[in-house]
C-alpha cells in the first residue's frame, strides 16, 4: 500500500472513532445534565463541529502559517485528549449510575431528588474531566525528565561494565513540538555525556521541507562512541528516503539494516538497527533482522534498536541481548496503554522476552504524538547504564 493509502485508511478510521465518541458524549451530557432541546441543539452543534475539525485536522493544519498551525493544533489537539479522558469518566459514571439503579438508595425513589442527582452526576464527570485535562496538559508539557536505567548483559566484556547510552525517541517534532523545545532535549542528552546516543525513530510528524529545519540541533548531539538512528512509523508516513538523508547530513549514523561494532580499547559489543517493523506494508525492503546480523561473531553481546516493540519475538530468534524501542508511549492517556497490547507485547520498561535471554526496553517517548497530554506516564530521556554480568555481584 503506497504512503498516500496508508494515510487514507488512518484519517477514515480516525473519523469514525471520533464519529462515535462524540456521539456517545453528547448523549450522555444531555443526559446527566438533562439538557433542554435549545440546549441540546446547541451542544450537538458544539460537538459536530469539534469532531469535524479534529477529523480534519492533520490536512488542515497543512495549510495554515506555522503560527497558525501551532495554535490551530494545540487547541484541537489538546479538545482531542479531553474527549479521551471524557470518554473514560463518563463510561464510570454510568457503571456508577447502573448499579445505584440496580440497587436504588432511598432518594431515586423521589422522582425530583433524583434528577438532583443525575445532574450533580454530570457536573461531577465534567469537573473530574477539568481537573484531569489540566494536569494532563501539565504532565505532557512540563520539561523532560532523566530516566536512570540499568541494564546487565551476560555477554558484555567486564571492561566495558558501565558503558551509558542515552535514549530519546518518538520526538514528534511538529506544529506543537519545536526545534527550541528540541534543543533543550540535545543539551540534556549532552549534559549527560554518554558514551553512545541512539535516536530510535519518529522524529518529525511533516515532510522534511516542512519540518528539516526545526531538527536541525540533532547535529550538536555528541557522543565519543557515535551517534545513532533509526526510522520509525512516521519517517514511512512522510519520506522515509528524505528524512534518512536529512539525518545523515546532520550527522547521525543512521542504521536501516545494518550493524556496526562498539569498540573500546580490544573489546567490543554489536549495535545493530533495523527498519521500522511497520515498513514491511510499504515499498521498499522494510525490516530485515538476518541482513543486519550476517557474519557476525555470535560471541559478542548484541544490542538491537528497533522502533516497535513488536520486533521482540525476531529480535530474541537471534540471539539480540537487548533490544531498545519506542512507539508507544506508554499509551500516553491512561487507561488507553490497555489498548496499545492489541498490537504491541510491551507497552513500557524493562522486560525479559517470555523464557529467553533477550531483554526489551520500551521507552514511553520523549515527545507526544497528537494531544500535548500525558496521563499515567512521563515523557523521558532515557540514560542506560550497561553492566557486564561478570562484573555484578550475585547473592549467595
């Protein structure tokens, strides 16, 4: 499916879902708040609005000035994330509402005390979406945190026990995010001084005529081991050769199947990258695991970025140590990271893969992908230590 398809099927998806969310939510804020028929025709018309132009709104916001595009989106975008915490604390309160009237307390028994209640019903659920909305905003907008993360590989040389790479990925540079925001995610990494720094994917959410310049601080990223990248959804959503280039001539190694070797004095590890895992739907060889890791000396301890965690099960096939990965972002809006295990095995942290050695981590992103939200997770630059299992004291 070419690149214009894949959009295609996204924006019609994206529309019917928001279709039935905000019919739902109307009916139940007519409901709660027994709203009269001005009123309703009123709140309809809000509504069909709002979802209309959050349907449309990743064309649109195409063909505005930046300024304007940048206000366009943090409005729509931010009424986006609030539909979603809206849905989640409307559905509780009908659950709430079923079983009272299941088991009716004595004041629904009194038709007007309990439309007193219904509507203090309503305004509860939407004081509880305020409330929620506004740290939301501040959990997703606040500046990004250092994640200490250790990490112990049975097949990294004891002389290379404490080698620190620093993770960022899912930067989702865009109409809300922008080249200020990342300089100071560069400056972080680089206050760090770690020895490697992976970038594992969805950098921009536009075209590199649109969005090349606002990335262009990726190239004050310095690390005595390299710099490294790899492409993710969205690099396929919008030029994947291009956005490649224009990271190569920032320069950023970047890696699409291919592996190179991290050498300090005699010793060394494997670091290898592979395509993105959805790049398989798109022209062009997409993820090829077999490729990245041909020749090389199964001895060494082999760390694989990959940008979807659902490279896991191909990654420990091989043998893959640790595999490091984006994408999710921790499903960003609690409680929809339950959603994201419909397509992904892990959703955030550090896991071992089912009975192997192989050890995923799954970054919750250092960026946001449409609302400027985050509940129940934190955007982070992830600093990974790596301890060789020969040097890590087990107890007896």
């Amino acid at each position: 499916m070419t690149r214009t398809g894949h959009m295609m099927v996204f924006l019609g998806i994206f529309a019917v879902i928001l279709a039935l969310s905000h019919l739902y939510l109307f009916a139940r804020v007519s409901f709660y708040l027994q709203l009269t028929d001005g009123q309703r025709r009123f709140t309809a018309l809000l509504f069909g609005c709002l979802a209309v132009l959050t349907s449309i709104s990743l064309p649109v916001s195409r063909l505005l000035s930046r300024q304007a595009e940048t206000v366009f989106a943090f409005v729509i975008f931010s009424w986006m994330g609030l539909v979603l915490l809206m849905l989640v604390v409307f559905m509780a309160t009908d659950v709430l509402w079923l079983l009272m009237k299941l088991a009716p307390p004595e004041p629904l028994h009194d038709p007007a005390r309990r439309l007193v209640i219904q509507k203090a019903f309503g305004l509860a659920a939407l004081g509880a979406t305020g409330l929620l909305g506004v740290f939301s905003l501040w959990n997703g907008l606040r500046p990004v945190k250092i994640k200490p993360l250790t990490v112990t590989l049975n097949r990294l040389p004891k002389s290379l026990d404490g080698l620190r790479i620093a993770q960022i990925t899912d930067l989702h540079l865009g109409p809300i995010i922008d080249g200020k925001w990342l300089r100071q995610v560069v400056e972080k990494v680089n206050a760090l001084k770690p020895d490697l720094i992976v970038v594992t994917g969805d950098l921009a959410d536009g075209s590199v005529d649109e969005l090349g310049s606002q990335v262009i601080s990726l190239a004050a990223l310095a690390a005595p081991l390299g710099v490294f990248f790899i492409t993710g959804n969205h690099e396929y959503y919008y030029g994947v050769e291009p956005w490649c280039a224009h990271v190569a001539r920032l320069g950023l190694r970047v890696l699409r199947n291919e592996r190179v070797s991290i050498a300090v004095g005699n010793d060394a590890f494997d670091l290898a990258g592979v395509e993105d895992w959805g790049g398989r739907t798109f022209p062009g060889p997409g993820p090829d695991l077999p490729k990245a890791l041909a020749g090389r000396d199964p001895d060494k301890a082999l760390v694989l970025l990959a940008h979807q965690p659902a490279a896991i099960d191909e990654a420990a096939a091989h043998g893959v140590d640790l595999q490091l990965s984006g994408h999710t972002h921790g499903g960003q809006i609690w409680p929809f990271n339950y959603l994201v295990y419909l397509q992904q095995p892990y959703v955030e942290g550090l896991h071992r893969h089912r009975d192997t050695a192989t050890q995923i981590y799954v970054s919750p992103g250092t960026g946001f992908w449409g609302p400027p939200m985050r509940f129940g997770t934190a955007a982070e630059i992830t600093h990974i230590t790596l301890r060789s299992a020969a040097n890590v004291e087990h107890p007896k």
